[in-house]
C-alpha cells in the first residue's frame, strides 16, 4: 500500500453513483425507514439530519488528502481524538472559505469520528460494528444499504459509498488491512470473502453483478455459553435450548465427542459453536480451521491456548494458495488437543472427515442442511462439488467411525427466534450404507428439541463419565 496512513492515502475521489435514484433514495423506500409492513428506524438511528452518507464520505475522503502527514502520527484512536476534532473544524472553516454551507457542531463530530473509524476502524462500517442492534448489513451497490436488526426488524440506512470504485476500494482496504490472510479483490478475483478483525464476516462480489454488492455480518453473541443459550438474560429473547439438552451438550463436549451442527442461513450455528467450545476446558489447546476467519476464539479470552488456521487464496498469477487440506496435517504437527474446522461448504469436507477421525476427539463443525437427517446426504452433495475422491461408500463409512453427535438447529419463520429442533447420534453403517442413527432429541409440540431416545451403551458410559446426569434423557434433571 502506498502513502502515509494505515488505509494508503490519498484515496481516489468519489464518482457519483449509477442509476436514476439521488444517493441513498430508491423508488419509494427512503433512508432510515423501515420496508412497508415493518416497524420504522427509530431517532438516534443512522437516518440522521446534517452531514451523513455520501456528503459525510466525501468529506472523509478530503479531508484524508488535505491531512495525510496528522492522524497517521497517533498511535491510538484516544491520542488521535483531539486531532481529529481539530482537523474537523479546520476543514469546516475551509469549507465556508469556499464558499460552501457551514457545518454545525453536531456535523463537525460526526466528521471528527468519521475520520477516528476511517483510520482506526472500518471506515464506514464502523458505526454499524458499534451498534448491537444490527446483525446483517446488505449493500446493493453503493446507494442501497439495508440493515437487518435484532428481531428480524429490516431498514434503509444511509449509503457509505460514494460510488462503485469507492466502495471496491473500501473492500480491498478491509480484505487487506482487516483479514487474518490477505485477499484480493479485482476483476480476476470478484468474490471475496473473510473474517475481519473485528468480528465481523465480509461477503464481497463485483464484474458478476451490474454494481458491488456486499453483505457483512456483525457477531454479536461472541461471549456465549450453553447455560446462557438455555437461559437468556432478556425476556426479549428466546431459549435457543433447555437447560436438560444444555447439560446434555456440555457432557458431549467434555466427553471429548465429535459434534456437526446443522441448520439454514443465519440460523445461528456459529453461534450455537461458540458457546459449544466455551464448554471446552480453557487449559485445552485448540486448533480452528477456517476457510474465512469467523470463529475468532483466540480473540475471546475464554480459551487460553488457540491456533487459529486460516485457508490463503492464490495471487493474481494463481500463486500461493494454501487449503484446509494442506493445513490439516500442519495442524496435527502443532499438537492441538481437538481441532474445529468451522464452516463445511465444500472444500472443507475432507478436513473436517480427518479431523474427526485423525484421533483428535472431540472435533467441532458447521454445516448447512434442512434437517440432522439430511446431512448424510448434504455430505456427499458437497463433497461431489469439491471434486472428493472418495466413493459415497468411503464417505459414509467415514462419517460412521466418526460417530458425530449432529445438533440441528432452526430459526422460526418470522426469524425473531432460534431454537435447536433435534439431536441425532451417528454410528456406523449397520445393515445398509448409510451410517446409523438414533433420534436422541426430536423436535416437540412447538418444534424445539424434547428427549425421545436414549443413546447407544458406548456413548452413554462415555457421557457419564464426563459427568452426564441420564435423567436428562427423560426430560428432567434430577
């Protein structure tokens, strides 16, 4: 990167953006307001009046080539503060020299802290990072910025883009400066994903779409834990589990048990795994490996001994990738006492197999499906689209000596609540190919998970001895 800042300034000026549309406006769905049938952006939210959006962008951009030598020197956002305040007014006080409108004490701060996120933050995103209240945030190109906030509530918020070029360049700067790997952004490469530093997930796309789109997802349940999941501090917020199943999935993880969780879209399995590994001994020594950074267990304190692997995209010559397949035996040298593997899409298949049959017991995995019976299925659909050689035969027999606890977990059709439906305990194949199963939990009267069948003699002595109490099997802790 070149210039003196951390985001390599000046940055290119801003282009107006494309379409018919001023920015931030579509046909009928103004800023700050909720889609009709749903509930209005509240005041205080990002709909505020003064310098916002693109005005508030263009400001930063100017101010970034007018001062590129000042914020640089500031080692923290705190020393940097009073500097920033100082560069705001100075650029407000140009502004009227110019001839331009003056800008209010409340615009100046605005611009103060604009210019704090852009050196020291994610620029724009920053505000959005800030608030608890948003979970998702899909841009349609630079002038159509939906957020979805807690409770399913969806709203037009201000755009944070000038443009199409400004917001690739705001992508590459997060996919270099914020990503555990670097990862490129370009005609050659248009789809970028990772994990940023921040605990935040980047989906970025260009040249396949008619503008930029990219979508983020902010994790905001990152301290979480099973007896939290089962017992919420809000009565706003739903029991993803009972405490009887909570108990039960903290003996499987004591019990050093290979474990799978399932579900669709935004269901919460993430988030269902990190609670999953806050069961795990802090002493543990943890190995995490991930195609795009989401886990972010070294950066929660509640393990002390983690080795976060994260899968490298080639360079623009097709030089350099490293993938989880190559990793895994790099982390079996590190002496790690489990492995998580994260996401499974499709490359992630054979690492996750290994991990949970290399002798690291106790391996964790996310993966996409409908159901915990589908998942046998939605394997061997993967692992044909990640060109595995292994037979469907091999596949199976592989997910049977794994013998995975596979917890599914659900979000209702109005998406204000998640809650696990069902556990299956996987064995190997028995009379067919497929591998066994045995229906531990099913889903109950309102679908959430209710005891339904006991475990096999080998699991249940194992989850005793890791201190299970079995009056959890018939719907009450004793």
């Amino acid at each position: 990167m070149s210039g003196n800042g951390r985001l390599g300034w000046p940055p290119p000026p801003p282009v107006p953006p494309r379409g018919p549309f001023p920015p931030g406006a579509a046909a009928g769905v103004p800023p700050g307001r909720a889609l009709p049938g749903r509930a209005e952006a509240p005041p205080g939210e990002h709909g505020l009046a003064g310098l916002r959006g693109t005005g508030l962008r263009a400001a930063v951009l100017e101010v970034f080539r007018s001062f590129t030598d000042e914020l640089p020197r500031a080692a923290t956002r705190d020393q940097a503060a009073p500097l920033a305040a100082s560069i705001a007014g100075a650029h407000a006080a140009a502004r009227v020299t110019r001839g331009g409108s003056m800008l209010s004490a409340a615009d100046q701060d605005r611009l103060a802290r604009a210019l704090l996120d852009e050196q020291f933050g994610l620029g724009p995103l920053q505000p959005y990072a800030d608030d608890d209240d948003i979970e998702n945030l899909d841009l349609n190109g630079p002038g159509i910025v939906w957020a979805r906030r807690r409770g399913g509530r969806k709203t037009r918020e201000d755009p944070i883009a000038a443009s199409n070029e400004d917001l690739i360049a705001l992508v590459r700067t997060w996919g270099v400066r914020d990503t555990q790997t670097r990862r490129e952004f370009s005609e050659a490469r248009p789809l970028l994903n990772g994990g940023l530093g921040s605990m935040v997930r980047l989906s970025a796309v260009m040249s396949v779409t008619p503008d930029v789109h990219v979508s983020v997802r902010f994790h905001r349940l990152t301290q979480v834990t099973l007896a939290g999941l089962a017992a919420p501090p809000s009565l706003a917020i739903s029991p993803v589990l009972s405490p009887e199943l909570a108990h039960f999935l903290e003996a499987c993880v004591r019990a050093h048990l290979n474990i799978l969780v399932t579900g669709g879209v935004d269901a919460g399995k993430t988030t269902l795994l990190r609670a999953l590994c806050a069961a795990i001994d802090p002493g543990e020594r943890v190995a995490t490996l991930e195609s795009d950074r989401e886990l972010f267990l070294d950066l929660l304190g509640q393990h002390l001994d983690v080795v976060p692997f994260e899968a490298r995209q080639a360079n623009s010559e097709g030089a350099g990738a490293i993938d989880l397949h190559d990793l895994i035996p790099q982390a079996l040298r590190m002496n790690p006492r489990r492995i998580i593997v994260g996401e499974v899409r499709d490359q992630e298949i054979r690492p996750m197999l290994e991990a949970m049959n290399s002798g690291q017991e106790g391996s964790m995995a996310t993966l996409h499906a409908n159901s915990a019976a589908e998942v046998f299925g939605r394997i061997l659909m993967l692992a044909q689209r990640g060109q595995m050689a292994m037979s469907s035969d091999a596949i199976h027999l592989a997910i049977g000596l794994s013998r995975p606890i596979v917890v599914h977990i659900r979000k209702d059709r109005d998406g204000t609540a998640r809650y696990i439906s069902e556990v299956i305990e996987v064995l190997p194949p028995a009379d067919g190919i497929q591998p066994s199963r045995n229906r531990v939990f099913a889903p109950g009267i309102d679908g959430r998970a209710v005891p339904a069948h006991s475990l096999s003699p080998e699991t249940m002595g194992a989850l005793i001895d890791a201190g299970l109490n079995p009056g959890v099997l018939t719907g009450s802790l004793r």
